[in-house]
C-alpha cells in the first residue's frame, strides 16, 4: 500500500513539472464555458501519460475512471473546475494572464493542477491501491446555470456512480502548509435578484405629471433589508444585498424605469423559498402605492453546500497523517457559494480548503482581485493531500 512518506517524496521530486503546469494554466485563462484550450492542454497531458478520459462533457469537461486493484471494490471521485474571471490581472509576473480581462483570480489553475498531479502519481501507481477513482474536470464553476449541472445532466455521477466525491479549494485566509475542514452546512445558496419598477417619467418639477419611479424603488429596496432582517433565522446568517440601482435620469428628470440588481445568500432552503416570496409581495405592494408596476427575476443559483459528516470526519483525520495535525484548521461558514454544491447533493462529499497565503512573501490577495496569487509551494501540499485521501477512502 502507499503510505505518506512515499506520496510525499515523490510528490516532491515532481514540483518543477507541475509547477509549469500551473503557471500555464495561470497564464492562459478562459472564462466560463469557453475553456476549449484549457481542455485540449488537459487532454493533451491525459494523452501523453497514457490515461483514458471522455471529453465535451456538459461542456468543456473532462471525466475518466483510473483502475487500481479489484476495481469493482468501491468507486470515489475527484474534482476541479477550470475556469477563469473576467479580471485585468494586475501581477507582475513571468506567468500572468497573456488573456486580456481574463484571470484565474479565484485559484482553479491550482486545482486543475492538483488534480493533474494526482492523475499522474495514482496512474503510475494502479497496483498500490483498492478501487476505482473517478475524475472530473468540470468546467463553468463560476457562472450559473455552472459546469456541475450541465455534466450532472450528461451522466458524469454515473457508469460507475461514486459512493463520495471530494474536491479542494484555495484559502488565502491559511497559509501555505495548511488544510481547511468544516463538516456540514459550509456554504452559501445564492440567487440573484433583478426588478425592475416602472411608471410614468416626466420633469421633476411637475409632480402631477409623473410617477415616483425613483422613491418607489428606494422603498423597495428598504422594505425588503428590513424584512429579510425582522425574519432571519438566528442559527445561520442570510445576506440581501443590492449593488446595482440604475435610474438613467437627471436632476430634474425622472426616469420611467428603474433597474435594481442585488444577491440573496442562505444557508436555509425554507427561509429561501420564504424569501423569494417576500420579495414578490413587497416589491408588487410598494410600487403599487407610488401607482408604479414591479417587474421581480429571481434566478435561482446554487444550493447550500453541506459536507457529509462522516466523509467529511474522515477525510480531516486522513489529512492529519499527510500534514500533522498542527496544521489542520477549522472553517467557519461562509456566505460565499460553490457549484461543487450540486454534486454534494447527489453523493456525499467533502470541500476541503487548501491554504496557499504566505506573508513574508506579501501573497495575502483575497480571492477574485486583480493580485490574487499563490504560494506555490501549497501545490505541493495540495497534491499530496489529494492523493492520501483517495487512496485512504479506497482502503
């Protein structure tokens, strides 16, 4: 059987490989649903070292099953998603994104590469572990309707179905060197909201003459803070916030048409459908008082993410034996979201967090900005880890 030490030597003697991996990843980016080249690079690679894989699932993704001994015994799966944001990269540095307005500011050119480098350690080792490990290359993690549900929808958890699915994510709130657990509820449901409030537009100074398009959606906007405040559940946090109030007047025109685009994040499916609703009724009654008609678009997006307890246990007890408990963090929720939700609401799952911070070398950057980056060494980490803790599950 492998054992840590063994991963992590050869982990090691790997770097140089795919730390150029990552830097072409980093410096080629692609948005959401347009990641054709970063699939060709993948594939290619796939290729090269003799692993089979299916491509063009919902999408650009990728998926292929590596077979270890008895392949029958039980079936994980692995996953990273692949695409970029459309961010101005503002590093200085050999490997920035040669691909304007586009970044890989929120870490995937590090997973795609951890994943990569555990592909290849795992491959080249089929005799040294139990089972069957499924990976996925999922493309659109971060534009809905996402990547998860397109390959969802083309069978990707099926022929065969994993019994648990596991996947990293980096941390710039860790430093390199360190893993990230949280068992249960972890992430954020989001949807966004759109209105749209109408009336009569006309000369400010001729109030007769017009509908108060503009105080109509400002109450709106109120109404809906103070009721999304009075009636959140205590247990979890919920966030309703606008970020786009378009009223295309002047100081003494008023517009007949406001938009109003904002976000709503639970970790609640109940107090969400609940929400949704308040959302109609106040936004109908409030425009109906200024004589004004409300137009409400509410997209549904990802559900809550919640890791299995048990996976989730394991996984982190695992991860103590490839980087010392020491270095093991507890996660706290978060009102952020992740499409990785989808999967873990079909087979049970752990989202681990991988830290990749390193002060000294002022790598501080929050996730989506234009000078996120990586300590590269956390690549390290990062493969190793994933490798220990699928061959663990598989034992």
């Amino acid at each position: 059987m492998i054992n840590p030490v063994e991963i992590k030597t050869a982990v090691h003697d790997m770097m140089d490989e795919f730390i150029g991996i990552r830097r072409y990843l980093h410096a080629n980016p692609e948005l959401s649903f347009e990641e054709e080249s970063t699939a060709k690079y993948i594939s290619n690679l796939l290729d090269e070292w003799g692993i089979k894989y299916e491509k063009n699932i919902g999408g650009h993704g990728i998926v292929g099953v590596l077979h270890g001994k008895n392949p029958d015994k039980k079936v994980i799966a692995l996953r990273a998603d692949m695409d970029a944001l459309p961010i101005e990269e503002a590093n200085i540095v050999d490997y920035k994104s040669l691909n304007t307005g586009v970044m890989h500011a929120c870490g995937h050119d590090v997973h795609m590469t951890c994943l990569l480098g555990t592909i290849k350690f795992l491959n080249e080792n089929r005799d040294k572990f139990e089972g069957s490990i499924k990976f996925i290359f999922q493309p659109a993690e971060e534009t809905l309707p996402g990547g998860a549900l397109k390959m969802i929808e083309a069978g990707v958890l099926e022929n065969p179905k994993p019994e648990l699915i596991i996947a990293q994510h980096v941390f710039p709130e860790l430093e390199a060197g360190k893993l990230g657990f949280k068992s249960g509820i972890y992430m954020a449901s989001s949807d966004e909201v759109k209105l749209k409030i109408s009336g009569r537009g006309g000369h400010a100074a001729i109030p007769e003459r017009y509908d108060y398009t503009v105080l109509a959606a400002s109450k709106i906007m109120l109404k809906l803070y103070e009721a999304v405040e009075a009636g959140k559940p205590k247990d979890f946090p919920s966030v309703l916030a606008f970020g786009e109030f378009l009223a295309k007047g002047a100081y003494n025109v008023i517009p007949s048409e406001i938009n109003i685009s904002g976000t709503f994040r639970t970790f609640n499916e109940n107090w969400r459908k609940k929400v949704h609703a308040l959302i109609n009724e106040i936004s109908t009654q409030v425009a109906k008082e200024f004589n004004c008609l409300a137009e409400v678009n509410i997209k549904k997006g990802y559900p809550v993410l919640v890791n299995n307890e048990v996976v989730t246990g394991v996984s982190r007890e695992f991860a103590k034996e490839i980087v010392g408990s020491e270095n093991i963090e507890e996660l706290k929720i978060r009102t952020t979201v992740e499409d990785f939700a989808r999967f873990a609401q079909i087979v049970p799952a752990c989202f681990y967090r991988l830290g990749i911070a390193n002060e000294e070398k002022g790598i501080v950057s929050n996730l989506h900005t234009n000078t996120f980056n990586v300590d590269e060494s956390s690549i390290e980490t990062g493969i190793a880890t994933m490798i220990w803790l699928a061959v663990s599950h598989l034992k």
